[in-house]
C-alpha cells in the first residue's frame, strides 16, 4: 500500500473516531467529552449515598473543571408503580429521585457546584428527601430558580426516573452508592467502602480523576497529530 493511501487511511480513521466521540457526547447533554466523567449510582433517602456525596462535594472542589458529575438511580422497575419504580424507602424516595434527576436536567453540566451544594442541603435530613417544599428551601440555600425543577417533577420526572432506572440496569449496577469513573466502575460504599482498589479517600478520587484527564488529553493530542499527517 503507496504511503498515499496509507495517510488517507489513518484520516478517515481518525476522523470517524472523533465523530463517534461527539456522537456519544452528543446523546447526552450531561456528558463533556473533553471531561472525565463521574458517576454517582445512588438512592436519594440512602445512607451511603449521602456518605458518597458528602465524599464528592470536597472532590469536585478540586477538579470541578475537568470533570462532570451526574447521578443516576437504583431501583427495579415496575409498571404498577405509582413512578414507574419500586424504590427500596418507598414512594417518596422515588420522588427524592425525581427531585435530583430534574435538577440534572435543567442545570447540569453548567451549575454543577449548585447541583451538590444542593444534595448537600438536601442530605441534611434525608427522611424529607421528596418533599417539595424542603426541596425549594435548599434550592433557594443555593440560590437557584426552583420553578423549572418543580414543573419537570409534575410532567417529565417520572419518565426521567425510569430512563435512569434502566441506564443503571445496563450497568449492571445494583449497589448504593456505586462510583464510576468515564463508565468505569471504580469503588463501592455499600455500609463498608470496597471494591476499591485506588482507595476511597478524598485525594484518592482526585488522583484518579487527574490522571484521567492526562490520559484523555494525551489522547487528544496524538488524534490531533494523526488527523494533521499529511
């Protein structure tokens, strides 16, 4: 094969490597692809949740720029659900849910440091995790416009709180809170923290999400660098 064709090769390659990652980035308006990517499987009335956020609330201090966290929720679906959701602290956990996946969806990625200053009001008492009007008192303790949070609950947050649903099935995630990292599963707190070979302490996550970042950098570049070969 001529050194020609080679070049033209790697070029259509690289650019339907680039298309694919905006494809993917693209599909979910939560994800930055030029970020790292942490994800939070949780229950919004769980103990171990509110201990994973609390966690994340001093990790995201130190890499809110290069990283993008979101929550998705665990449960098991079922039709006769009054939210489409059997949630394991019953129906108003479920609604807790839909609560943090509104918020998500209306302010997430832009005011993510709103987003867990909020959980972390919210963690204050988890048994009024659901209720809406507990729930506007820490969005207002953040200074946040609640009303787009509150029409979400009313018409799309039960769908949202299925599709979530699902998105963890695919996972295979069953455990609250379980902690991924770009769609890797990287510790478990489940009463004790394990399966987490990096460790679990705050620092341990911002190493992890640090290094992350270089390699997807460094990744950049080289694409760069085969898409400019001529």
């Amino acid at each position: 094969m001529s050194r020609t064709r080679v070049r033209v090769l790697i070029s259509i390659l690289t650019i339907a490597l680039i298309y694919l990652t905006l494809q993917y980035s693209s599909n979910d308006p939560n994800t930055d692809a030029s970020k790292v990517s942490v994800e939070l499987y949780v229950m919004s009335q769980c103990p171990d949740a509110e201990a994973c956020e609390q966690v994340f609330q001093s990790v995201m201090s130190e890499v809110n720029d290069i990283a993008v966290i979101r929550t998705d929720y665990v449960g098991v679906l079922d039709p006769n659900a009054k939210y489409g959701v059997a949630c394991k602290h019953g129906d108003q956990e479920c609604l807790g849910n839909i609560h943090e996946l509104c918020f998500e969806s209306n302010y997430l990625p832009t005011k993510q440091t709103k987003f867990i200053d909020w959980l972390s009001c919210l963690n204050r008492d988890l048994s009024q995790k659901g209720d809406l009007e507990y729930s506007r008192s820490c969005a207002l303790k953040v200074n946040v416009d609640y009303t787009p949070i509150e029409q979400c609950v009313r018409t799309q947050g039960r769908q949202l709180l299925i599709e979530s649903i699902r998105k963890t099935n695919a996972k295979g995630v069953t455990k609250s809170c379980t902690i991924h990292l770009n769609g890797k599963q990287r510790c478990i707190k489940d009463g004790d923290w394990y399966d987490c070979p990096g460790g679990h302490e705050v620092q341990d996550f911002v190493r992890d999400i640090r290094n992350a970042y270089a390699g997807m950098k460094e990744r950049t570049r080289m694409n760069t660098r085969l898409f400019n070969i001529n």
